[in-house]
C-alpha cells in the first residue's frame, strides 16, 4: 500500500470584479451579437420628457481614465415613477430607467447615458439618478447619486444629500452645460483621491 505524501496547499489568487463585463452585460456596445437587458440609450421616440445626455470619465487614484469600468444607472422618469413593482403609480411604457455602459469603447473612455430628466420621486426628494460603478480590482460594486445642478433648490432639501458633509457634496452634482446636440450633464466619477466620489453603504 503506497503512502499519500502530504503536501502543502497554497492560496489561490483572490478574484476582483472585471475586466469581464463586455461580454455578457454590454454585448452590443462591444459589437458582440448578443441581445442586452440594458444600454446606454434609455428613451424612444415615444418617451416623455425633456431629452438629456448624461456623461463622465471613471477615474483611479491617480487621476488616469479607468478604460474597463462598468456603470449602471436607474431612475424615475419625468413624473418621478419608477418602473418598479412596488411603485402603484403607472410608468411610462416607453421608458424603463435602467441603462449600462462600459467605459471600453470611447476613444477618452467615457461613459455615457441618453435619457429624460427624472422628475422627484418623492416629496422633499430630489430629481437624481441612482447610480452602480464596477470596475477591476473592486470586489463590490459602489452605489452613489448624481444629483442635477440647476436644481438647487431641491438639492439642498433633500435628505440624503444633506446626509453628505456639505464639502462632498459637489462630488454629487452634475454640471448642466448646453450644446449644439442638446443639454449635456457631466458627471466624473473619483474612485479614491482628494476629490473621491461620495459612495453609499446601502
């Protein structure tokens, strides 16, 4: 009867989040044949609202453009109704509120959302977009807001944005700039640094 030698057993390496999202959760954008649940065009022609363009660049510790990051966003439409089910009010058929996008396939890595302004969801609520990032290295995704910045007013009623020390709060804000293609939002997006986004434990 042979002997079993005893051997030690190492550590196998940890596993990080990404970079394999283009595959399956942005097939398209990465011109994979695939059909997605989500993209980076949230309207129809159909949709209610005021037409926006949300865009921003993930940023590293060092301040250098994050070219495998994920994002993902979910909101309210213009009336501020979810398409959700515990949301009585009725939605707007032709607008669910979920997009995703990689950061893989802009030539400045950006990420970008074509949607409707959302409306406030709730009284004393700000119109906002709930946001998820991914990105390599994260082994859970991190959730913020992107409020608007031509809603000041309700901005500062809000109370999860008054939850926020008010010099992180700009870290929240999206600018509203206008351009020959419409009204544009930018909204960088600081993994770690001096001007880190502000991430929610929810």
């Amino acid at each position: 009867m042979s002997q079993m030698k005893s051997e030690a057993l190492k550590q196998t390496p940890s596993q990080t989040v990404g970079p394999y999202f283009a595959y399956g959760l942005t097939a398209g954008q990465y011109g994979y044949p695939h059909t997605a649940i989500a993209d980076t065009t949230l309207t129809d022609a159909e949709t209610e609202g005021e037409r926006i363009r949300v865009e921003g660049i993930v940023y590293d510790g060092n301040r250098d453009p994050i070219n495998d990051a994920m994002i993902e966003i979910w909101q309210a439409d213009a009336e501020g109704r979810f398409n959700h089910p515990e949301d009585t009010r009725r939605p707007n058929a032709h607008f669910t509120g979920f997009g995703r996008c990689g950061t893989g396939t802009d030539p400045e890595n950006k990420f970008w959302f074509d949607t409707i302004k959302p409306g406030s969801p709730e009284e004393g609520e700000a119109p906002h977009l709930n946001m998820i990032v991914f990105a390599r290295g994260m082994l859970v995704h991190a959730y913020t807001r992107v409020y608007f910045s031509d809603e000041a007013a309700a901005n500062a009623a809000d109370p999860v944005m008054q939850s926020v020390p008010e010099e992180r709060r700009r870290t929240l804000i999206a600018e509203r700039r206008e351009t020959p293609t419409g009204t544009v939002y930018r909204f960088d997006i600081h993994m770690q640094g001096d001007d880190e986004t502000v991430f929610f434990d929810v």
